[in-house]
C-alpha cells in the first residue's frame, strides 16, 4: 500500500520561503516519478513541480527560477523549496507518486499520478 504524505506548509509573507516535504512508501521511491500540486480555493489543481521517471525536473512557469524540486532517496523523501513567495503562490499543496513510467511535461498533468497526499496549506500574506 502506498503511502504519500506531505509537511512544512504555513503562514510567510510576501518574499519569504518555505520548504514542503513529502515521505513515500510503498513503492520504489528512486524511479518513481513525483510531482507538488497546488490548488488554490476556487481554481483547478495545478503542477507545479515534478521529477519524472528519468529524473529529469519539469516546473510551471509561473514558479520557474523561484522554487526547486529535489529528492533524497535514502529518505524517500521529496522536497519543493519555495523562495520569494508571493500572494498568489496561496495554496494547498499536495504531493503525488507514480511507480509507472512517466516522462517529461505529462509528469506534470495530475493523470500521471495515481497516489496522492492530503496536503499541506500554504499561505503568502501580503
């Protein structure tokens, strides 16, 4: 059974940074492809950052060149850095696994995922 599970979301203002985690288990965490959600209230669930099955880093372009994806896999844990966070940044963020091949911009649509977190709230205040 897969478990995904998210932390580090809170309350930072405007410029500020964060650091979400996501512990894994369940599945082979090293060639798995991983990806961070946000879903903001009223709007649809976006990608925001993902790592597919080659280990290749895909982002939104709204997020590009201020967060940063990683991953340890001594840890199985998955790592988004968030720096000069802005208002609009205001979110839920959730985590998603997949043990099935997934490669490049599909890694971040949410059909590429099977196994989600419940996520973690994070709030940029102005």
């Amino acid at each position: 059974q897969v478990e995904v599970v998210e932390s580090g979301g809170g309350l930072v203002q405007a410029g500020g940074s964060l650091t979400l985690s996501c512990t894994v288990s369940g599945l082979p965490f090293a060639d798995s492809a991983m990806g961070w959600f946000r879903q903001a209230p009223g709007k649809e669930r976006e990608g925001v950052a993902a790592i597919d099955s080659d280990g290749r880093l895909s982002y939104a372009d709204s997020v590009k060149g201020r967060f940063t994806i990683s991953r340890d896999s001594a840890k199985n844990t998955l790592y988004l850095q968030m720096n000069s966070l802005q208002p609009e940044d205001t979110a839920m963020y959730y985590c998603a696994a997949s043990a099935f091949y997934c490669s490049g911009w599909y890694s971040l649509t949410q059909s590429a995922y099977a196994d989600w977190g419940q996520g973690t709230q994070v709030t940029v205040s102005s």
